[in-house]
C-alpha cells in the first residue's frame, strides 16, 4: 500500500514491490496473482482503514459538528508530506483508464460508504436536535466528501494550512442552518 501510495500504480515497478514486501517474485505471484491484483488488495486496505477511521472519529465526537470540524480541520492540520502524498484512492482515480471498469466501481462502492457514513453521522445530528431537519443528509454528504476530495487535492498542491482552514470553515458553515422557530414565516404567509 505504502509503495502505490508514494509512487502511484505505473511507477511502482516490480523490483520496488517485492523489495517493499521482502519476498520474492514467485510468491507474489503466489500469494496476489499479479501486481494488479496486489494494487487492488492495497487499495482495498487503505479504503478499510480510512472508512474505519471516519466512523471511529465521529462516535468519538460529542456532536456531529465537532465530527466534521475534527475531520476537516485534523486534514489542515496534516504533515507536509502527508499533504504531498494525498489519497491514495483519489489518486487512483485520476491515474486510472477511464475505461477501467474494475477500478472505477471500486472507486464507485468507496464514494457511496464515505457518503453514507457522512448522511448517518447528519441524521443523527438532526436526531440529537444539533442539526436543522431542513437540511437534506445524503446531498450535504456529498458536498462534504467533495470538499474533503478537493482539500486533499489543494493540499498535494501545495500545503497551505491557512487555505485549507478557510475552505473548512466554509465547508462547516453548510451545517449551520437555522433550526426553524415557530415565528419564522413560511413564503406566502402574512
């Protein structure tokens, strides 16, 4: 995993891999079929831990808005060469042929877990009355797993803790909608 994370799948030569794993290139071959079925294995690994993370992180917040503080503002708070390695499944989407039907329903399947973990950690704010009821879960969590895909991006970019701030400050303004008081008017009422 370390190995594609740092050099991407096309420059992760077979000497690097086995070197990397202290073995030999029959038992790859043994062991994962071929270096494509030990990308995917990696990738695999490394959407497990990220998703594990993401649920850890938010049952361990005492609100759903410290969730989404901690977890955009801990990838502002990240290394330099942390930044400069970014994600390895956003990578492995713009690397891959777009052809490349495997990869991309993986990719698909991860998108889908990421946004669902985001819409249930939302509801449960709407639930826990942190939240406004108005605001729709599964469109807010695509906008979050879009702003963390982008801030990943800027940050391989260029590591710029203040910029990344700003986009995290905005990114949690979307939480902030007003609940609705029984004085607010609703369009048309007099």
């Amino acid at each position: 995993m370390e190995v594609f994370w740092t050099t991407g799948y096309e420059r992760a030569s077979l000497d690097v891999l086995l070197k990397a794993l202290g073995i030999s290139k029959q038992s790859l071959y043994d062991t994962f079929g071929d270096k494509r079925a030990l990308y995917l294995k990696a990738l695999d690994h490394y959407r497990d831990q990220t998703l594990t993370s993401m649920r850890t992180l938010f049952a361990s917040a005492q609100s759903t808005r410290e969730g989404f503080a901690r977890l955009l503002l801990g990838l502002c708070a990240e290394s330099v060469a942390r930044h400069a390695r970014g994600c390895l499944l956003l990578s492995a989407n713009l690397e891959r042929e777009t052809g490349d039907a495997v990869i991309a329903q993986f990719l698909r399947e991860n998108q889908a877990a990421v946004e669902k973990i985001l819409a249930d950690a939302i509801t449960e704010g709407q639930t826990r009355r942190e939240l406004s009821k108005t605001l729709d879960p599964q469109s807010l969590a695509r906008f979050f797993a879009v702003t963390i895909q982008g801030m990943r991006a800027m940050a391989r970019l260029k590591s710029d803790r203040r910029a990344l701030r700003q986009v995290a400050r905005v990114a949690l303004a979307a939480l902030d909608a007003r609940l609705p008081t029984s004085r607010t008017r609703t369009a048309g009422s007099s």
